[in-house]
C-alpha cells in the first residue's frame, strides 16, 4: 500500500512537472514565458492629442487589447502607461508590445481588417506613434 | 529497498519541480516568464551618432547586456536592433528591455555605479535616447 501511495505520488508530481514545463504557449498571455524560440516583438508607442479625452484613449487602450481575440498570430500581449522617472519618453505615454512567432506573422497582422478598422479609429486622437521591432536572443 | 527508490525519485522530483517552478527569476535570463505578479517593464531606445563604428556600438551592447551580471534588482532583460518594415522608428535603431520588480529596484538601478559607468561609456556615441517604462497587468 505505502508502496502504491509513493508511485502514485510519483506520477502526480511527473504530472505537476508536464503541466509547468509544457509549451511555450500562454497563448493570449498577458506575458510571454521563456522560451527556447527567437520571438518577434512589435514595440508601439502612442502619444494622443491634447484634446483627446481619457474615455477615447481608455476606449483605443482597450481596441487594441482585445486584436488578439481577432488575430491569433499574436502570442503575447503587454501594455502600460509610461511611469518613468526619468523623462525621457519625448511625450510618448503609452506602450504596447505585441509578440509574435515569426516575421510571417507580423506581415499576417499589419494588414489583418481587424488591425486596419483599429488604425481607422485610432488616427483622429493620435498625436505621434513609434514602431521598433526585434527579435529576442535565443 | 523499492520503497526506498520510490521516496528518493519522489524526492528528485519534488526538487525539480522547485527548480520549475521556483522564483519568477530565470533571473538572468534573456526573457522573462510569465508570473502572477506585475513586472516593471523599462523600455530604453537608442540611435547611435552616425561617426559611431559597428565595433563601439558592439561594445556598447554588449556592456548594457552585462549589467545584469552587477545590478541584482535586474531580473529580466532583452534586447535587438530594430526590424520593423514600418519604418516609424524615428531613427531609433536599438531596443533594450530591462525588467525588474518594483519601481524601487530601478530606482536601486539608476544610480548604480555599473549603470553609472555605463551611460559614461555610451555618451560619446548616442545621438538621442528614449525610455518609458510601464507595468505589466496582472
């Protein structure tokens, strides 16, 4: 009996194990995991209009958020308002980074309708927007 | 002697899932893994004075990269050079992302003597910088 309970515990944890080291894919995760993969990160910088009010930037913020239940190449999905103390964001206030798999997954978003009706609603209250992309080391 | 294999692969198996699962602290490695608690994203663009040669920029590079080998309070860390195809970079041409866990620990980070000595290093050479840091969502 001692016995069985100690394998059975045995295949437990081998399970626990599975589950915390399975694959990469939070998919739709706030983060993205480490990986053993190169990702691609598409960094957005956003500055609104000054007469832009909160409630459009809240509505554009959340417009943004929700393209990766439209688009499923985006594995990874961050953003923030800039808190830095260090005054440096040459009046840029919010940041995006949406991660992909590959390039090909990139050229698959840029012109997807639900990224191209997100611009349209976006332009009238942005003021300046910044694109860097990179890939991280592996 | 079975039972005795048994608790000792019971206890080999506990101790990797520690491993596992243990810290949100690859610590030092290139990406950062997803975690229940916000992180404090610090977002550094660079552009690099045109008389700047490929080996300072290298150089350069690499010595951001090494501050996590200093700076404790650096718990993630990527970087790349830029490829988007938008061509909204502004002329920003290197992306760092430096991860840490609260706002105290950039604040242990900025005055670093490592991070110090850095930006000395990096001055002769930068053309223009931008930062924004943010938090992750939970």
């Amino acid at each position: 009996m001692l016995r069985f309970v100690g394998f059975s515990a045995c295949v437990l944890l081998a399970g626990m194990i599975g589950m915390v080291q399975g694959d990469p894919a939070p998919g739709k995760a706030e983060s993205t995991q480490a990986d053993s993969q190169r990702l691609y990160r598409h960094v957005v910088l956003f500055k609104f209009k000054e007469d832009a009010s909160q409630e459009q930037i809240d509505e554009i913020v959340d417009a943004f958020g929700s393209l990766q239940d439209e688009i499923d190449t985006i594995i990874g999905y961050e953003h923030g308002t800039d808190v830095s103390p260090e005054k440096l964001s040459k009046g840029f206030t919010h940041c995006f980074m949406v991660t992909f798999k590959s390039k090909a997954d990139l050229d698959a978003y840029l012109p997807h309708p639900a990224h191209q009706a997100f611009t349209v609603k976006l332009k009238p209250i942005l003021a300046d927007v910044l694109v860097v992309d990179y890939w991280t080391q592996e």
